[in-house]
C-alpha cells in the first residue's frame, strides 16, 4: 500500500501553487517521488520561493488568461496528474456586491478553472487523474458568500461532467471540498480583518472561527487537505471518480 502513494517519475500541473493548499500539495507530492512539477500562479515571487526536490516548470500569470494556457498546453510537455486549485474570495451581503467583484470571483474561480481543466484534460494520458479544489461554500448556503460560493458549486458540476467525458481514457476527476483551512484566502476580507482586531492575532481570530464553525472546533491545514488531494490522485483512488471528498470538520453536519 505504500507504494500506492508514490507518484515516482510522474510529472503533475499545479494551479495556485504559490501558497495555502497549492503549495501544500507541491510539497506533498515532490516529497513523494512525482519527478516534475508544473506550477502555475500569478505570484512569481511565491513560486520562485518553493523549495522542492523536484524538477520544476513554473508559469506566472492570471489563470483567467488563455493565452496563458495556449502556452502552458504548448510547451509544459506531459503530466500525469493535474492538481486545479487557483481561487480567491471576496464577501458582502448580495444585494450590495458590486458586478466587478462578482466577475473578478468568477472569473478566477470559473472560468480559470474551465481552461485550466480543458488544459489538463488535453494533456492528461489515458489513465491519469485530475482533483479540482471546491469548497463546501459549494454546497452549503451561508450569507456574505454568493460569488464564491456560485463559483465552486459550478466547480463541482465541471468535475462531475470532466468525470463522465474522461472515463473512457480512463481518467479519475474528483472535486475537494475543503471547509474552513487556515490560508491566506481569509486575510483581504473585511469581517476576518475585523476578527483580527478583536481577539489580537490572525491565529487567535482563525482559532476563534474554527470553534464557532465546526463540530470538530478546528479548522484544516493545508498539509492536511494536500494529503486529501494526494490520496485523490494516487492509485489507492483508482475506482474514485467523480466524486466530492468533503473535508470541513463538520461544518456541514
């Protein structure tokens, strides 16, 4: 079985690599053998930054560009495993919520994720596997949370369509929907500003939202979730398709 969590001499795309969960999943999967990473963010200085003991590619820019992806399809060359993670968020009542900040969200979080999936699936070989972050926003209502959670419920829906059109090469896509994970996703939000204020640090005011949240009263790591990812992708998954790992602490109990 240990074996089935290697990925020796395999190559993987990673979006969003330059921190939280993407850069989680980089390490996770180079300390196990995957021979090349591709690794795409807008963050060139966070990639640049990664120490990994693997050969790597990197490509900076917006996952929302085509032609970003018309030149990663032309020269990344093959891999095996497409990890698609890129997102942000951004909050506020609906009614308030101006139209540019719905399409700044959607257009990272849905449209980078269509070319970044039709990307993977070009490149992907028969039998390769693919995992898209979603969130349990995607699946559980709350306020404050329309465009993102619009975003990654239609994420969910990609996987599950990229799942049927790919089974006949053999190709795994399944969907992770993490619940609350302590990344830098919550630091430009304004109510998480405002916990920060009140309760005097940023791990006292992620401390302070896992307990209220989850059942569990903790929230993930994105080293945790990384795992999650790699045990999507790796051979221990190979009858897991089209699915959606939740992994939210309870939240959505």
């Amino acid at each position: 079985m240990a074996d089935d969590f290697r990925f020796d001499g395999r190559s993987a795309l990673v979006t969003g690599a330059a921190s939280g969960i993407g850069a989680a999943t980089a390490a996770w999967l180079a300390e196990r053998g995957m021979a090349r990473l591709v690794l795409v963010d807008r963050d060139e200085a966070g990639l640049a930054a990664l120490d990994l003991p693997c050969e790597r590619a990197s490509f900076v820019g917006d996952v929302a560009d085509p032609a970003l992806w018309d030149r990663l399809e032309a020269e990344a060359g093959r891999i095996d495993h497409a990890v698609l993670n890129a997102g942000i968020s951004a909050g506020g009542p609906l009614a308030e919520l101006s139209f540019d900040d719905w399409r700044k969200v959607l257009s990272i979080n849905l449209d980078g994720m269509f070319l970044s999936l039709r990307t993977a699936l070009r490149l992907l070989p028969d039998g390769g596997s693919a995992v898209l972050t979603a969130s349990v926003s995607g699946l559980k209502a709350e306020p404050n949370t329309a465009a993102y959670g619009a975003s990654k419920a239609a994420v969910i829906q990609l996987a599950k369509v990229a799942a049927k059109e790919a089974a006949p090469r053999r190709i795994r896509v399944n969907a992770i929907a993490p619940g609350g994970v302590d990344t830098p996703i919550w630091d430009d939000l304004p109510f998480f500003q405002d916990l920060v204020a009140q309760t005097g640090s940023r791990a006292a005011a992620v401390d302070a939202m896992a307990k209220m949240a989850t059942p569990l009263a903790r929230y993930a790591t994105p080293q945790e979730i990384a795992g999650q990812i790699g045990f999507l992708l790796s051979d221990l998954a190979a009858n897991i398709t089209g699915t959606v790992l939740v992994s939210d602490g309870g939240y959505s109990l």
